[in-house]
C-alpha cells in the first residue's frame, strides 16, 4: 500500500518513517516538513541514513495515497481533514485533533472550537484494544495520547470489574522530554531538563479527558517531566472500591490482555524489573501494565509503561494500519527492545 506522512521532521514523524519503512506491506511514498522541503530525511532523522532515498516535500504538494498519517502539532488538522480526507485515503491523525467525541471539550482542553464537530462522531480511538472491529470500516483514526494510553490499558479491566460510580482515581504520570516534541522550547533545553524531576501540570492534564472518555473515570491527574529521552509511567491510585486481592487482579488482566500482542502483564515477586519499567520499553510497541494491592490504605495501584513514541504514538498508528488493512496486527512492531540500555 502506498503511505504519506505529514509533519516528518518531528520525533513522532521520525518514529513513524522508521516503522513504516521496515513495514513488509507498506511503499512510503511521500513525507512532508513545511521547514525541511527539499532536504533529505537523513538531515532530521541520522538513524535514517541510507535507507530511503526520500526527501521532504510541502504540504501543499500531498498526493492521494491509501493511507495518510498526520504528525502534526494539536490545532493543525482539525480544519484541513475535510480536504485530507477527500482525497480518498484512510487517515491516521497523531495529533489530538479528533481524539474526543464531544465537541465541547475541545475548547476545555484545547482552548479552541473544533471547526468540524461532525468528524468527532465519525473517527475511532485508535486503542485496538478496545476498538479493534471499529477500526476495521474506519477512514478516519484518531491516535491516543501517550499517557492517556498508559492509563486506560492500566485501568480498563479493573473498571470492567467495578461500577465507575464512587470510584475515585488518581494518576500519577512520568514523561521523557521527547513527548514535548522536537520544538519544546526552553523547558527542552539541556540545561533545564538535565537532573529535572518536574511537576509541569500538578492539576489537571489534557489526557484526563481522553482517559474518562474510555474508561468512564473522571481521574485527576498529576503529571512530570523526569530525565528521560523515552518513556511514559503511569501510576493509577484507584480509592472508593473495596480493594482486590492480588489473585483477583491477576485474574482480571490475564483475562484482559492474555491474547493481546501488544499488552504484557508484569508483576513479579522478585528480580530487578518486577513491575512495568519503561526504559526496557524503547523502540518497542509494548505496553506493559501491572499492579498492586494495598487493602492497609484502601486502594489499589495499576500501573502502565510505554515509549511515548511507540505504542504512545508511531508503533500505536501502525499497529491501527494492520489492523485496518487486514495484516498480522504485529506486522512491522516486531522489535523486542533492548536490555541493558
């Protein structure tokens, strides 16, 4: 199938070109950079070097292709897709442009009004986990966030088990700084992000909305930004239900995600990496949730690892390409990570 990427100079654009020219079944035809027309992508992306001889091209000279992926910054696409979409292709938008159904939470969220509301009700999460048959008819995916992913898949099978109704959650969420993009400003600077620890939104976050559409949990989040390149962490304090027995979680997420190819359980009595750790996640398209009870203090902690730019992002658009398509859903993500790293 013929493949264009919109927006490829950013990380997320050049985590995609990776997968995609790995992909068996997948020819890339064109990849866009409004600031990088011309160059070759080797010049955004060094990994690249020699194995496409593909240079960036504008926007404005996209040409239909049977499936276009939008890496683009949130606000760019919500007012293009009517002519994205026309061009008869299916379309994977990584930006959160499409990601929530209600209309009215994008000014919440997003501090503007979404030029389109009638898209909202057409594109599908792009969570296979959750909506794998309704990716199938799809023409339009909206990608999750990175960190709205790591808690959904830790939180699904334990609200399947409860009422939402008295259920209270608390997510505490670790992000490296290549999920603030290749343009993150100051606060992506060395000199600021070296030895950080930084709590960037201590109330409220943009993926909360993402989360209690998918789960029916209205989470209050905590978010920071550590000393990483790659990787999200998730930490999900869930009070106001008696808490599980851990033989009673195991049972719920092994029923959950026991055939998922993606979604690994881990929690190990003993050994270095007993819990979700996403460092031995990078380059991967795992997403590995675990858990803990905690009947002392009335709760239970979920827990879910993954690369922001793996299944929090690229890995996640191609694995919703298989799925729509009709491939092996692994085909393309086979990368296992390495250890150490």
């Amino acid at each position: 199938m013929n493949v264009a990427v919109v927006g490829g100079s950013g990380y997320v654009g050049g985590e995609l070109v990776r997968l995609l020219l790995g992909h068996p079944d997948v020819t890339l035809t064109q990849v866009t950079s409004e600031g990088m027309a011309g160059r070759s992508l080797a010049r955004a992306h060094p990994n690249l070097r020699r194995a496409t001889d593909l240079t960036f091209s504008r926007r404005a000279e996209l040409r239909p292709a049977d499936a276009t992926f939008l890496a683009t910054p949130h606000g760019e696409t919500m007012g293009v897709m009517p002519e994205i979409l026309a061009t008869g292709g299916v379309v994977f938008d990584l930006s959160a442009d499409h990601r929530l159904r209600d209309p009215s939470a994008y000014p919440k969220y997003y501090r503007t009004a979404h030029p389109h509301p009638e898209l909202l009700a057409e594109a599908v999460y792009g969570l296979p986990e959750v909506h794998r048959e309704e990716l199938r008819d799809a023409r339009l995916i909206a990608v999750p966030g990175c960190i709205a992913t790591a808690t959904i898949l830790a939180l699904r099978p334990f609200t399947a088990a409860h009422p939402t109704e008295g259920l209270r959650a608390v997510v505490d969420a670790k992000s490296g700084s290549s999920a603030g993009g290749h343009d993150a400003g100051p606060a992506g600077q060395h000199a600021e992000r070296a030895g950080v620890m930084r709590a960037y939104a201590p109330a409220g976050h943009r993926h909360a909305a993402e989360v209690a559409q998918e789960t029916g949990v209205a989470a209050a989040f905590t978010c920071h930004a550590v000393e990483a390149v790659r990787g999200v962490l998730a930490t999900v304090h869930v009070f106001g239900v008696p808490p599980l027995e851990e033989r009673e979680l195991w049972k719920l997420y092994r029923a959950a995600y026991g055939g998922e190819p993606f979604v690994r359980v881990v929690h190990e009595a003993d050994g270095l990496h007993r819990e979700p750790e996403p460092k031995i996640l990078s380059g991967t398209n795992f997403c590995d949730v675990g858990f803990a009870a905690d009947p002392e203090h009335g709760r239970t902690v979920l827990l879910g690892a993954l690369d922001n730019l793996g299944k929090g992002a690229a890995g996640a658009a191609v694995q919703c390409l298989n799925v729509r398509f009709g491939r092996p859903e692994t085909t393309g993500l086979g990368f296992l990570g390495l250890h150490p790293i």
